[in-house]
C-alpha cells in the first residue's frame, strides 16, 4: 500500500522480542547504565544492525504521550471520593485536566472519561495509570484515545 504507516498501541505480551530487545537496549542508552549502542546491544542479546533498523519505530507509550493529551475511560464504583482521589493523582502528576464526562452510577457502577494534558507530566502515563488502577473503587482503567 505504500505512503505513511500508522500508529498502533499494542500490549508487549504479544510484541516480537527483538522490538522489546531494541526498547530495552534504548533505555539502557537514555539511562546512562551504558555508554554504547555496542555495549547496550551485547547486554539485551541483539545485533547492533537490528538495533538500528528498529530504534525509529519503537517507543514505550510514556514517551508517545509526553506533551499530548491522553484520554482514559475509567469504571468507577459509586463511593464517596472516589473520583476526587483519581482527579488528586493526575494533578499531583503536573497533568492538566481538560475534561471530565461522569454518567449516572447504575447498579453502584459510574463510566467516566477524563482527557488531560501530559507537557507538563512529571512521571510517565503507564505508571500513572497503574496507580490510579490501585486505587479503591477502581474497576478498570483503559486509554481510549492520544492525540
């Protein structure tokens, strides 16, 4: 088909191993653990020339999300403060909110879909969504859309 390619969030339990290698290998860079793309490749057990032909095109999803905004549609049981604890933890994050949609709780159980901005995010989005995941009275947590 030719042209652009697109983009894709997939879960890194079916990604190929030399994609999450290649990952591995550019964080070791960024961290400073190594001071070579050699060294960094012989570590996670891949060839430089693959490392190469890969590190443009994979990138963990918290470094896709800086300066973006992140929407996520939450399931949230019917308890006091729960929302307010969620909404606590994106600005203790620097996130800023842009919209919250809240639906009436039916059988103890309320959707709402947050969208927030991440320029400013002080910690990256997957670790700030698996805290409020943690959270009481979180049901379930899911990105549905990044622009």
């Amino acid at each position: 088909m030719g042209g652009k390619g697109g983009f894709y969030i997939i879960k890194d339990e079916i990604m190929p191993e030399i994609l999450k290698k290649t990952v591995k290998a550019k964080e070791l860079l960024k961290n400073n653990k190594v001071r070579t793309i050699n060294e960094a490749t012989e570590i996670v057990g891949m060839s430089r020339s693959a490392f190469y032909k890969y590190k443009d095109y994979i990138f963990p999803f918290y470094e896709a999300s800086m300066g973006k905004i992140v929407t996520i549609s939450l399931l949230l049981e019917h308890l006091p403060g729960v929302l307010s604890s969620i909404l606590d933890e994106i600005a203790r994050a620097h996130g800023n909110i842009l919209t919250i949609n809240q639906n009436i709780p039916i059988q103890n159980m309320a959707s709402v879909t947050i969208s927030f901005e991440t320029g400013n995010i002080n910690k990256n989005v997957e670790d700030l969504l698996e805290i409020i995941h943690t959270k009481e009275g979180v049901q379930k947590v899911d990105i549905v859309a990044q622009e």
